[in-house]
C-alpha cells in the first residue's frame, strides 16, 4: 500500500512539465552526453554560453540519464519517470532492510516502514524532481543491506559487494555518500550479533576496498581531471564560499520538522501503549534494531552540518533509517493490532490498494502535458521552442541572462542558448519587456504568458 501511496503522490506529475532546476539541470546534462557525438562520458557540459565544463557533482546518475536518452530518446518523461523508478528501488531496498532485521521476529510488517517513509514531505518532493540523492540512495541502502548480510553470515564477498556499492555511491554525490563506513561499528554497538573485532577488520577491508577502487579509477586521465576539478570547485568551495544557512544545526532541524508527522504518530502509539503491555522479547528485539537505524540515520546526517551549504534534500540518504527506526519503535503495537483485526484489514488494505492503483492511473492520465512548475516560464519557454530552431542561439536581455530557470528549461526543451553577447548575430531576442534590444529586434512573436515576450528580425 505505501509503495502505490508514493506512485500516487508522484504520478500527476509525471507526464507533466515543470520540475527543480538542479533536476532540469542533470537532464540537460544527461541529454548532451546521448545526443551530442563529440560529447565524452567524462566531460560534462551545460552550454558554452552558461558552464562549460561542469564539475559541481559527480557524473553516474547524469550518465544513467544519458543511457536513457540513448534507448528512449529526448523525451522530457524520461528524467521524471527515471526519479520514480528511484523511488521504487529504494522503496524495494527498504523492505529488503527491513525483512534482514526486524521481519525475522515481525513478518509480515514491511509495509510499516514504507508508510513512515512515504510520510516524509521531501520523499514525494524529491522523486518528482531528479535529484541526485535518488540515485546515491540506492546504493547507500545496498551497502547497509551487504554489511548486514555479512554480520549475519561472515561471508566476506557481502563486504567486497559493499565497497561496489559504496563507490558507485560516491559517484552521484561525493563524500557525504560514504556515511555507510560506519554501519558495522554500530551494528556491533547495538545488535551485538557480530564481534568488535570481525566489525573493525570488516570495515578496514572496506576502506581500503573503496579507496584502492578509486584510486585505480583514477588512472584514467579524464576520470583524474574530473575529479581534481570536482574537488577545487564543489569541495571545497563549499566549506570556504557557499552559504545557504547561517546555523550549522539547519539540517537537523529541517529534518525534525520533515519527520514531525512520523514522529507524531510515534508518540500517539506510545501513549496507547501505555494500557496495552507487549511482549518483552519482541519489544527488546525491535528496540535494538530502532536504536541501529537511527544511528545509521544519524551518521548519514549529523556530517552535512561541516558545511554552511545545506538543503533538506541532503540528507535524503538518512531517511529510509529515520523510516525503520521510527517503525521499529511503534512495531509492538502494530502487531498487536494486527492480532485482533488481521483479517479484516486484509480486506480493508486490498480495497485501499485497488483505489490507490486506479487512482495514480487516472492523476498520470489528467496531468499529461500539464505545467505543475513554474508556469510561466515553462510555458513560454515550449513556446519559444516551437518557434525558434532546436540548437540556436538567441539574444536576451541582461536580467533574462541571469535567470538560470530560464537558461535550463531551453536548453532542455529546445537545446537553445542564450546570450547578451553580439546581438547583431541572432535571429531572435528574448526578454523581459525591458526594451534593451528593441530598435534591433522589431518583430514580435506571441506567447502564452505576458511575463516574457519574443522578437524576431
């Protein structure tokens, strides 16, 4: 039932136009490596009139867009049905999680953590909007999963499957990837099912796993000069120059508030739990595992406060652990809930998930070919699209020029950039209203919103 709750959420949007700018931007990104034949898989590029050598972010979830492009083509659904199909493999990889640990003693309980997880405003936000956090989410999720599988059976290629995953982690999004280091210390901490001593020469082999992995993939020239450019411009420019918050503790308390509705809930159960005494080796059993959760949860957050550049959706990595670990809280109660109306709510979910399923058909249907997004600039920016010929450059206005909105929807739509260069050279301008270009541009095209306005020679 969670699981078609997040495809309902997600799917009036799907088919739609609109979505966050940095989503906009990996797009465009992703759609230049599969449509341009000069173009490498190692040298990002915007536009030469906006970025043209784009090492903000590692490459693999722009280079999963550009497989994409390649089989489906240039279609504006595939990013966003690429962000859903995220969602579904880590919602996937949760129950996976969640059957490795807690199922053991409470089976039949995977949906419990889903709706915790889907309850997360960022969740339905984030999976509409092709950030890279999608991605790196998977394999973080498929690191802890190998980990676990090693304390529970010592078989050492579960930790040689985690490194993979960890790398490939590193790969979409950088060092705040490689918080599942510490998954086996705090397994060890709070399960106990594994030694001090297996658990650090476990997580030694996975260091030198993962570093000794990078290194040789830095070997390859263009791999070594991305990097290198990645670490100078995002790095450490954002420990040195960006600012988006002037409190360090931002993130924790945008993630307080993203869970208050899980944690609400929590606390209800709690006070009901207070006249319903459970069994103590459930409650013990589940309790380790909550503790274990929300400290792997806390070790993929706690770290982003080094920096001063911070956003909610940063920290999407913790919260399919702030997920199991609320869950496992509120675990005991569900059961027993279960116990006196398991077969009635059999029925009741059954009906719950047929209207959820036919409900996302219809939302997908109704909002195809929509603008859900900044309307208008989407609108008039498909406009222009359809006026002006794919791969031109035309002239804007100076304010238009520094509306970065408008320059990745273009260039998504229509691969046209934009300049306020030589405006003698283009065939078309851009603008405002704020007459800069007029007397130049004399030939005014209509479009659908009267934010913007279109000229031609």
């Amino acid at each position: 039932m969670a699981l078609l709750l997040l495809i309902t959420m997600c799917s009036s949007l799907v088919l739609s136009h609109g979505m966050f700018m940095d989503g906009v931007i990996y797009a465009v990104i992703g759609k230049h490596i599969a449509i341009d034949p000069q173009a490498g898989w190692w040298n990002l590029t915007l536009s030469p009139q906006w970025d043209a050598e784009f090492r903000e972010h590692p490459p693999l979830a722009m280079w999963a867009l550009a497989v994409l492009y390649k089989i489906f083509g240039d279609h504006d659904y595939v990013e966003k049905l690429y962000s859903l199909g995220t969602g579904i493999v880590t919602a996937l990889l949760l129950v996976r999680c969640w059957k490795l640990t807690v199922a053991y003693k409470a089976p039949y309980t995977s949906g419990w953590p889903l709706l915790f997880w889907v309850s997360i405003p960022t969740i339905s936000w984030a999976y509409n909007n092709n950030i890279l956090e999608n991605t790196m989410g998977i394999f973080t999720l498929l690191s802890v999963i190998a980990q676990i599988r090693f304390a529970q059976t010592y078989k050492w290629q579960h930790m040689l499957w985690s490194s993979v995953w960890l790398l490939l982690a590193f790969m979409c999004k950088g060092p705040f990837a490689l918080f599942p280091l510490a998954t086996l210390f705090i397994y060890w901490l709070c399960v106990t099912d594994i030694t001090f001593g297996k658990a650090f020469l476990a997580s030694l082999v996975q260091l030198l796993l993962v570093s000794g992995l990078f290194i040789l993939l830095l070997q390859y020239p263009p791999a070594h000069d991305f990097f290198l450019g990645y670490w100078n411009k995002q790095v450490v420019e954002s420990f040195e120059k960006e600012v988006t918050v002037t409190n360090r503790f931002q993130i924790m308390i945008n993630l307080a508030i993203e869970l208050l509705p899980a944690i609400g809930a929590c606390l209800i159960i709690a006070a009901i739990r207070r006249f319903k005494p459970t069994e103590n080796n459930i409650r013990n059993y589940t309790y380790k595992y909550a503790f274990f959760f929300l400290l792997v949860a806390l070790s993929a957050s706690l770290p982003i406060m080094i920096s001063k550049k911070q956003s909610t959706f940063y920290a999407m990595g913790s919260m399919p652990f702030f997920a199991m670990s609320l869950a496992c809280f509120s675990l005991p109660l569900l059961q027993d809930f279960a116990k006196r109306f398991g077969n009635g709510m059999a029925k009741v979910l059954l009906v719950i998930n047929v209207l959820l399923l036919v409900t996302s058909g219809v939302l997908m249907a109704t909002g195809a070919g929509k603008t859900r997004r900044d309307n208008a600039i989407v609108n008039d920016v498909l406009a222009v699209c359809r006026q002006v010929p794919q791969g031109s450059i035309i002239a804007v206005c100076s304010h238009v020029n520094n509306e970065y909105n408008i320059r990745a929807y273009l260039l998504r739509y229509g691969s046209i950039h934009i300049t306020n260069l030589q405006p003698e050279l283009r065939a078309y301008y851009f603008s405002d209203g704020c007459g800069e270009l007029d007397s130049l541009f004399t030939k005014k095209v209509p479009l659908p919103e009267p934010a913007y306005q279109l000229s031609a020679r």
